[in-house]
C-alpha cells in the first residue's frame, strides 16, 4: 500500500477518533457529509475547466478525502471500508471493458458506451432504456443523459436544425401561456424550452452544465466591470441607471477579457 494512501488514513482515523479526534469530523453522517462531497466534485470541476493545474491538485485531494470520510464512517459501523471500495470499482471497471480486459472487439468510442450501456442494463436486470438515470444530479444533465439513451435506440432528431425549429416551436408555445399568465403552464413550458436547448446542445457535442458555467462566469464577470467602472466615478450601482449600466455592459463586452 501506498505510504500516501495509509497516512491519508491514518489522517481520517484520527479525525474521528471518539476520545481524541475533531468534535465537527465525529458528529459527521453519510447525509451530512454528502452536500460537501457536492460541492468539493463541483470545484474540481471548476478548476479543470479553467485550466488550473496547481488547484487540480488541490481539488482532487478534496474529492478523495470525501471518499476516504464516507468510507471511514462505513467502516466504523462495520459495513465496508476504503480498501473494498477501491477493489469494487476495480471489478467493475474491468467487467465493462471486456475489450481491454478480455476478448470482446470494439470500432471506437461510440461502441465502447453502447455495450457500456447494454452490459449495465443487463447487469442490473433493466428492461426499460429509461431505468437507472439517477434523479439526484443536476437537472440539465439529467436531461442530457436521457436524451442520450433515447439517441441510442433512433430516437432522435437528423440534425440540429431539426433541433432549432423546436426550439422556436416551443419558444411560440411559451409566448401563448404568458400572454394568459399561466404560472402553471409557464412552467411547463419553459421546462420545454430548456429540455430542446440541451437537446441542441447535445446534438452540437456541448456539455449545457459547461456551456452556462461559462457564461455565468462572463456574466459575472462583465456585471464587476460595471461596479467597478461606477464606483471609480464616484457612485453607487443602486443609485445608476439602466441605461448607464447597459452602456458600461457594453464597454465590458468590447474590453473585459471573460
């Protein structure tokens, strides 16, 4: 065993010993644990996007201790422990790729998920294409996944224009419901209008979490611009206009590097 690996269990052995460990790491559980793994896997994320080497790092170490606590709270209640955990997903991942492991021939990527997809429904005795999408991620990549699968069996669009025409269809159907201020149907339909966007998104190869991740970051970044640019004239943003912040939005669409 790595002398790195022991001493990061050594680590999480001592931070919930009942006697001499951390009161906060003692008191953890399972769900109260589970917001932080989030939030921790959504950083690293973040890192890799921006291309942060040095945080990469960091991050990883972040997720890895979030396996190492749930896996050191199992183990204190004597169900599993970090070794068994490491030598499940070892087994799995060599069952799903009997093109590596064993004998089975794959032509590319797009097979490789397709027999992963097959082998997994088989595995888990799933009957529906539709069965084992978890409920509990993100909502866009929820849809993404399930717009997937349904690609799988020839349940798609030809191309993405086919995409964008719906889009627009929908677009027209929620411009019906808010003119009759529907709060029930408006819903609905912009639930419609985001499903055909990352719809489109997959069909253009485009990750939507990625894609409104970055233009969060732009928008963030251009709306700072404006604070900045009105502070430094001695004013406040509360106390600006639309129009004065829509002409610095401007200027921070032309000069600010997002």
């Amino acid at each position: 065993m790595s002398e790195n690996i022991k001493r990061l269990l050594e680590v999480m052995d001592k931070l919930r010993d009942p006697d001499t460990g951390c009161p906060w790491d003692i008191k953890q559980t399972f769900a109260s644990i589970a917001p932080y793994t989030i939030e921790e896997t959504y950083e690293l994320v973040e890192a890799i996007e921006n291309n942060d080497i040095p945080n990469i790092k960091e991050e990883l170490g972040d997720v890895l201790f979030q396996i190492v606590f749930h896996a050191q709270m199992a183990k204190e209640s004597g169900l599993f422990d970090f070794y068994e955990v490491a030598d499940c997903v070892a087994s799995k991942m060599i069952e799903r790729h009997p093109h590596v492991f064993d004998t089975r021939t794959v032509k590319d990527a797009d097979e490789v998920l397709l027999n992963w997809d097959k082998d997994k429904q088989a595995k888990k005795k799933q009957s529906r294409v539709m069965e084992g999408i978890s409920t509990a991620i993100p909502a866009l990549t929820r849809a993404m996944k399930l717009q997937k699968r349904a690609s799988r069996v020839g349940f798609d669009w030809d191309n993405a224009d086919g995409i964008i025409a719906k889009i627009k269809e929908e677009i027209g159907e929620l411009e019906k419901e808010t003119a009759k201020d529907s709060k029930e149907h408006i819903q609905e339909e912009l639930g419609d209008v985001l499903f055909a966007v990352v719809n489109l998104c997959r069909k253009l190869g485009v990750d939507p979490e990625s894609a409104l991740r970055q233009t969060n970051r732009k928008f963030q970044t251009r709306f700072t611009h404006i604070e900045t640019a009105l502070e430094k004239s001695g004013k406040r943003i509360q106390d600006a206009s639309l129009e004065e912040m829509e002409a610095l939005w401007q200027e921070a669409k032309e000069s600010v590097e997002c």
